[in-house]
C-alpha cells in the first residue's frame, strides 16, 4: 500500500525520484502525527454523526488510527518519501490496517484544510507551553527581585552612570517584559484557535458536514468563516512568530546584561558555573555562553519572521504549496524559544550579585547628581536654576577628582547658600533609591509591593 500514491489515478508517469524527494516533506511534518490523527478522528466522527459513513466505519477507523498513533509512539512506523507527507503516510497505513473503511475518511476533506488545522492544533498546544515556559521565567526573576530589593546598583542611560537603582527594581523590569509577551501569546492564541476544517480543498464541499461539531470535538474557539480564506490563511503563524521575535529580543537584551555584569571590567553579577564554559586556550576564562548563544539565537527567529512574510506576500488566494516552507521556520522558532526560556529560568535563581562592586560603581559617576538639584527645588531653586547649581558643583568634582559627597559643606554652599548640613543625607545612595517612593520606582519598598503585585497578575 505504501508505494503507491494516493493522488496516482490521472497520472500516466511515475513522479521523478529526484522531484519525489523535493517536494516531501514527510521528513519535517511527521511531527504533527499526534494532531493530525486527532484532526482525522473527530472528523471521522463528524461524519459518521452526519450519516455520510456508517458508524462502523468511523469506529474501525478511530481503532486503525488509535493503533497508527501507538505504532508511530513506539517507533514502529515507517515513515516513506513515497506518501509524502504526514498526512498520506497515516491516510494510507490505515488504509493498509482496516480496508476499505480507510479509504473514507478523506471524504469532505482536503489536505489544504488538514494542514492548516494540524498546525493550528500544534501551534495552540506550544503557546500553552510557551506561556508556561515565561510564567515560570517570571517567578525567577520575582525570587530574585525580592531577595535583591535592597541592592544598590548604578541605573544607566546611555550606558552611562545615571542614578542608583536597585537591582530588584531591575529584575522587575525584566518582569514586565515578559508578562507583555506572555499576554501576547495569549491574544495571538485567540486567533490560532480557529477551525479550517470544512473548507476543504478550497471552496467548501458537497456533503451535509457539521463543522460546529468538529469544532467543538477539537476545542476549537470559532470556525474560519470562509473557506478560501480557512485554506490561505498563515497570519496565525505569521503573529506567532512575531510574537516569539518580541520575547527573544527580550531574552536576547537581558542576556546582553547578564554578558556585561558578569565581565571582570563592571563584576556586578557571577553566574553559576554551571552554565558557562572555560577557553581551550586561556586557563583563566568562564565565557557566558548561555546567555551569549541565546543572544545569537534571536538571530535566527527574527529570519524565521522575515521568510514567513516573505512566504506568503506573493500567494494568490488560496492554498498553494509554499505554504509547506510554513513549518520547518515555524517548528525552529518554537523549539529554540522554548529552549531558551527553559534555561533562561534556571539561570536567574543562581545568579549572585557582587553587591560590593555594584556600590562602588554607583558611588562613582555622579549617580546622585538628580538628587542634589531635587534638594534646591525643594529649598525654592527653579528645577533649571538648581541643574545649573549642580552642573558646576559636578565640573569642580571632575577638576579635583571626586565625588558629590566628598566636597565640604562650605565647597558645596559655594554653589548656592540654600544648601544645609542635611545635604549628605540626600547624596547617600541609600537615601536617593529610598526618595523614589511611588508606585513603579525603585525604591525598596516599592520593588517589594511590585514583587507582590507581580506575583498576583501571574494567576491571571
Ligand atoms: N504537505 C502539504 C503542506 O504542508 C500538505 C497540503 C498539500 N496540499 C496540496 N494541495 N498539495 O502544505
């Protein structure tokens, strides 16, 4: 059964070896076995419960398909070029396995609507795990802004010394990101989790089908609502991936950090050893791989983004076969995304922050600079007026090689005669995260209440 092609009737010419081979694509989409035997069977039972197969047939070929689905699970099955794709193969090994019964299940049916209901099928399944995948992430890192809320360190812009912040608070920058993804998946879900099945090769077909019912034994949300449409339509998996570029950029600028703190020149974190490697050469080296090939990884999903597009923008409607190029970018994507979240997670709980050198490089650059003019404004100096005031106070620290708090009182009163003794209290690092004290800043107690907060918006 398995060397003949199911299609074979009009042709008079065995397909070209070479062209066989071409255009398979068994090689990649045995993947969806598991869905699109689940596809198969309930449209099995849809026709069945529509009288257009006995309820005999459809039995016999749930069992014939139930015993594929063991023998692909136990890997006795044998996957051939010859069928082509996922969908013959298992079409004609039932066939093989029950007789004839097997040869009705493609009724009201096309492989232009199983395809596109086996990958949405996938693709739902691999958002739940996605979202699982960056929940768990997220408890990590609200573990770790919780145990370093009270960690100083230097805010950049610009890559430069900006003003204190704690690590916690950004920790929980980093949290923010990826509830955004996570709820992006989530709306992109919405979309996914629409029925093709009915269309059929293109345009709907002659027999009383029942696509409600299907929709419903495949806990699909809504049914495409026209057929040519149900059979073209890759926005879903063209959103998804847009979706999985957002959080690998993400993952891609956090690993960016991680790479930078972990460098002997800023020494603000230590990873675990456990996910670096050592040189062949250079005895003295740990290299943050991890983080550096989930940086490079991000790479190939942002193409995985572009041939998608690509794919689709010159398709007249409706299917044709590029949309088999849809897979193979789209499987990559998902395993590389997943794998990147699943290490990404294991590597935030061990992350140790060397607190002392992120003081010491807070103290250095002028981080509370903010905080002095803030000071004058409060003492009745313009906001411009009191900038000036620390501007020149900062250019004298330049001169003389030091910080804001190392000048004398009577230096800084040079600057301006509002200022008082209670001036160092406000150019203590302590005091300038502690002064941030609102909903969404840094300060210690507010990186607590966002811990908290976080972790509630996580059930939802
Ligand atoms: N392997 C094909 C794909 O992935 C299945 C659909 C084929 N349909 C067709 N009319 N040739 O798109």
């Amino acid at each position: 059964m398995n060397d003949s092609k199911l299609w074979s009737g009009r042709f008079n010419q065995p397909t070209d070896a070479f062209v066989e081979a071409f255009t398979a694509s068994v090689a990649f989409d045995q993947r969806l076995y598991h869905y699109d035997i689940q596809g198969s069977i309930a449209h099995a039972r849809m026709l069945a419960r529509q009288g257009i197969i006995s309820e005999r047939e459809s039995k016999d070929i749930v069992t014939g398909l139930e015993r594929i689905l063991s023998r692909i699970e136990s890997g006795g099955f044998a996957w051939s070029i010859v069928q082509e794709d996922v969908h013959m193969n298992i079409e004609s090994a039932l066939t093989a396995e029950i007789g004839a019964a097997g040869k009705k299940l493609h009724t009201g049916r096309s492989r232009n609507d199983q395809v596109a209901t086996d990958i949405r099928l996938w693709l739902r399944d691999e958002i739940g795990e996605l979202r699982q995948a960056i929940l768990r992430l997220q408890q990590a890192l609200l573990d770790l802004a919780e145990r370093e809320a009270d960690t100083i360190m230097p805010g950049f812009t610009h890559l430069q010394t900006a003003q204190p912040v704690t690590f916690g608070h950004h920790m929980m920058a980093w949290f923010e990101m990826l509830q955004r993804d996570r709820e992006r998946l989530a709306d992109c879900n919405k979309r996914v989790n629409t029925l093709p099945l009915g269309a059929a090769a293109l345009a709907g077909t002659t027999y009383p089908i029942d696509r409600d019912y299907t929709a419903q034994l495949l806990g699909f949300e809504r049914l495409a609502e026209n057929s040519l449409d149900a059979v073209s339509d890759r926005d879903f998996a063209i959103e998804f991936t847009a979706a999985a570029a957002l959080t690998m950029m993400h993952l891609s600028r956090m690993s960016e950090e991680l790479i930078i703190w972990s460098s002997a020149q800023f020494a603000f974190i230590e990873l675990s050893d456990s996910f670096c490697t050592g040189s062949s050469i250079m005895p003295q080296k740990k290299n943050p791989d991890v983080p550096e090939l989930i940086r490079g990884k991000s790479g190939r999903i942002f193409g995985h983004l572009i041939s998608l597009l690509t794919l689709m923008k010159g398709q007249p409607l409706a299917y044709n076969k590029d949309n088999q190029e849809d897979k193979e970018p789209l499987f990559d994507t998902v395993d590389n995304l997943k794998g990147s979240l699943r290490i990404f997670a294991d590597m935030v709980p061990a992350i140790s922050c060397r607190k002392d050198a992120m003081r010491a490089a807070a103290l250095k650059g002028f981080a509370t600079a903010t905080d002095l003019a803030d000071y004058l404004v409060r003492l009745g100096l313009p906001f411009r007026d009191a900038h000036e005031v620390v501007g020149r106070a900062v250019s004298l620290c330049v001169e003389k090689r030091c910080d804001l708090t190392q000048l004398s009182l009577e230096e800084l009163q040079g600057f301006s005669n509002l200022i008082r003794e209670d001036v160092f209290q406000v150019l203590t690092l302590e005091g300038s995260v502690a002064a941030r004290n609102h909903r969404g800043a840094t300060a210690p107690d507010q990186v607590r209440a966002a811990v908290k907060q976080g972790r509630e918006r996580l059930t939802c």
